[in-house]
C-alpha cells in the first residue's frame, strides 16, 4: 500500500509581517500547497492509492467558502481518480463548533471524514485486493475523554491496522494546545504504522514494533516553523507489515527561505557591513539575517532591515552582538568590579600594543571577553 501523509498544511494562514500585496502573494502560495499535493498523487509514478491527512488542514475551523470549495475540488480530484482520502480533524481545524467546516460540510466531503470523538475503528478501506484498518478520532470538546485515552482499539481482523491522530507523543510540556498521546500505550495496541499531525517537523519515532510518523509541516510559516519542503510517503507491505514500512520524499516547490549569520566584528563600518548583507540579496527569497560579534560602532538591527528590504521578498534582521561605546567602556573602567579590572588591564595592554593590528587584536579580545562577562555574574 501506498499512503501519502499530510498533516499541518494550515491553508487560509496568512503572514502579518508583509506588506499588503505580498501577504496576498504568500497566502495565495501557500493555499495552492493542496493542488501541487494533489497534482504529485495522481501521477503514475508515485503509485499513491491513500491520502491520509492527519489534523490541521486548514488555518482555523472555520475558514472562508472560496478556500473550502477549492479543497473539497482538489480532494474531489483523487476521489475521482479512485484514490481513497481520509481526512482527520484537527486542533487548529477543530470539529467542536458548530461553524466548524467539517460540520458545515461533512456530509459531501470526499472520501472519509473522521467525525468519531473517541479512539475507534472510523473506516475500513479495501486497497489493492487487501484491508486497510484506519483507528482514530475527531476531538470535540465535552465528548472526547482526554484523560480515558488509556486504551486504544485494534481488531483482529485481518490486514493493515493504522493509527491516526492529530495529537503530541509524549509531552512532558506544561500546557499544549492538543490531544496528548502515550507512545507506551501506543504501542500495545500494536498498530502496524501510526501516522500523526501537529508536531511541524519531520519526526520518524517508534511505539513498540510500529513505526511513527509526524510527516511535518510542508510550507514556511515562520523562521522558528520554516516547513519541511517535501511529501512523505508511506509505503506498508500486508504480508511483512510493521518490519516493511518505508518512508520516501518528495520535495516540492516551495518559496526559498534561508538564515544567515554575519559577525559584526569583521566589519570596520557601516557601509561595510551593509554590504556584506547585500550579498545574500534575493527578491524572491525569505532572508533571516542574525548580526554576532563584537562590532566597532553602534548598529540598529530594525534601520538595516528597512533599508535592505527591498533588495528581497522578506528579509528579517535580528542582533545578537555585543556594542559597547568608548562613554561605556570609561564607566566599566571605573567600577571596583571584574569587569571594571578586565577592561583597565586590557586597555594597558592596548598601550603596549606595537603595531596597529596588534592594538586591533586587543580591542576585539576585549570587546568579545567584555560581551562574555556581560553574561556572567561579574560585579
């Protein structure tokens, strides 16, 4: 059998840090993640007979018409093609509220939508000639019994038994915002694949002799949820059944977004350091650009980006460095403090310096070892 697992798309998300016509431009990108999704599963050579999208497939629960006929198109797309589509609910995409899009829409969506509020068998499918066993739920509140989920179910049927929740494996977090999942409860149940969503990296993980698989958020969101860029996909033998689970991906195009980090202390000056910036220029590209070091003059992280921005699609500068003008060098010199010792004694040894590079090593040993006492209980 072959599967491919979705989960977190989030579509109808929209960036609030863009300008106006390029938040357009990036939410427009990134809804159109389920049509190149759709567009790789009909292809013959992905050999795909399940789409099984696991939580999160839209931004909130209830998302605007246009965006909710588009998907159901696209699912449409493979029903029609004779591929089998599951759709769990999510926490973002929640099915509680009653404008929830899955009650508004549940009784035409494509394929199987899972409506259970507690662990059970939602669906059975037939794939090529053998049984597909697919256990899960839809949270909803005042029905799902979070702290019940002790015991999860599996019949003795024969065929491929899978899991799929949207839900964190083995949290140990104060609070999270979703349905809590016991990897040692798992996998007693003995589940031949367990496919998740919420977690937005690619995990593979595994509950007793069963594979697990947080397939990942596919698009950038942010530089702390930059996306995976590919599919996952699942392949599962009936016969060898757990010990034949292959996970294979697929890359898709995506908007490049890349994170660079320039140190402030190769630089003598502005104008130096706005240009080793704009070497990493790119209009079409989501730029994090994070300032370290030590620099010789003062930098203003939010001026840098204005200026830059328009040399890239988005372009986010952050600071990590350590400045300290010579007014602030004079005060710490004069404190009866470590610090205050540590700059007299290498300000001295900046005096005995013979050559100007030699003074210049000082001056950066004594910035970096300043910057370094900063995060120190040094006084």
């Amino acid at each position: 059998m072959h599967i491919l697992h979705l989960a977190d798309l989030h579509l109808g998300w929209e960036p609030r840090n863009l300008p106006d016509d390029k938040r357009k431009q990036r939410r427009q990108e990134r809804d159109r993640l389920l049509e190149k999704t759709v567009d790789f599963a009909l292809k013959r050579e992905s050999e795909t007979q399940v789409v099984l999208i696991v939580g999160d497939l839209f931004e909130n629960y209830n998302p605007e018409e246009k965006l909710v006929r588009h998907v159901m198109d696209q699912l449409s797309r493979l029903t029609r093609a004779g591929l089998q589509v599951v759709t769990v609910p999510g926490n973002h995409d929640e099915i509680t509220y009653r404008e929830s899009v899955y009650r508004r829409y549940g009784d035409n969506w494509p394929g199987t939508l899972v409506r259970n509020p507690n662990p059970d068998l939602s669906v059975t499918l037939e794939v090529n000639g053998s049984k597909l066993h697919i256990y899960s739920l839809a949270y909803t509140g005042g029905l799902t019994n979070v702290s019940g989920l002790q015991k999860f179910p599996r019949n003795e049927e024969e065929g491929i038994h899978l899991a799929a929740f949207h839900g964190s494996l083995d949290w140990t977090g104060i609070a999270d915002r979703s349905l809590p999942l016991d990897s040692s409860l798992l996998a007693q149940a003995e589940y031949d694949f367990i496919a998740l969503g919420h977690y937005h990296s690619h995990i593979e993980k595994k509950a007793g002799s069963a594979k697990v698989l947080y397939p990942g958020a596919i698009e950038f969101k942010t530089f702390h949820d930059r996306g995976t860029g590919y599919l996952s996909n699942v392949k599962l033998d009936d016969k060898l059944k757990g010990s034949n689970v292959r996970i294979e991906t697929y890359s898709v195009d995506v908007r490049e977004n890349f994170s660079k980090k320039i140190d402030l202390s190769n630089y003598e000056n502005p104008e130096e350091l706005r240009q080793a910036c704009s070497n990493f220029a790119d209009e079409e590209a989501m730029v994090q650009i994070t300032l370290t070091g030590t620099p010789r003059f003062p930098v203003n992280p939010e001026i840098l980006e204005d200026e830059l921005a328009p040399y890239f699609f988005y372009l986010e500068v952050k600071s990590e460095a350590s400045y300290f003008d010579e007014s602030f060098l004079e005060s710490i010199a004069s404190e009866p403090t470590v610090r205050g010792a540590y700059v007299r004694r290498m300000r001295e040894k900046q005096k005995e310096a013979a050559t100007d590079q030699e003074k210049d090593v000082m001056e950066q040993a004594l910035l970096k070892g300043l910057a370094a006492l900063e995060g120190s209980d040094a006084r």
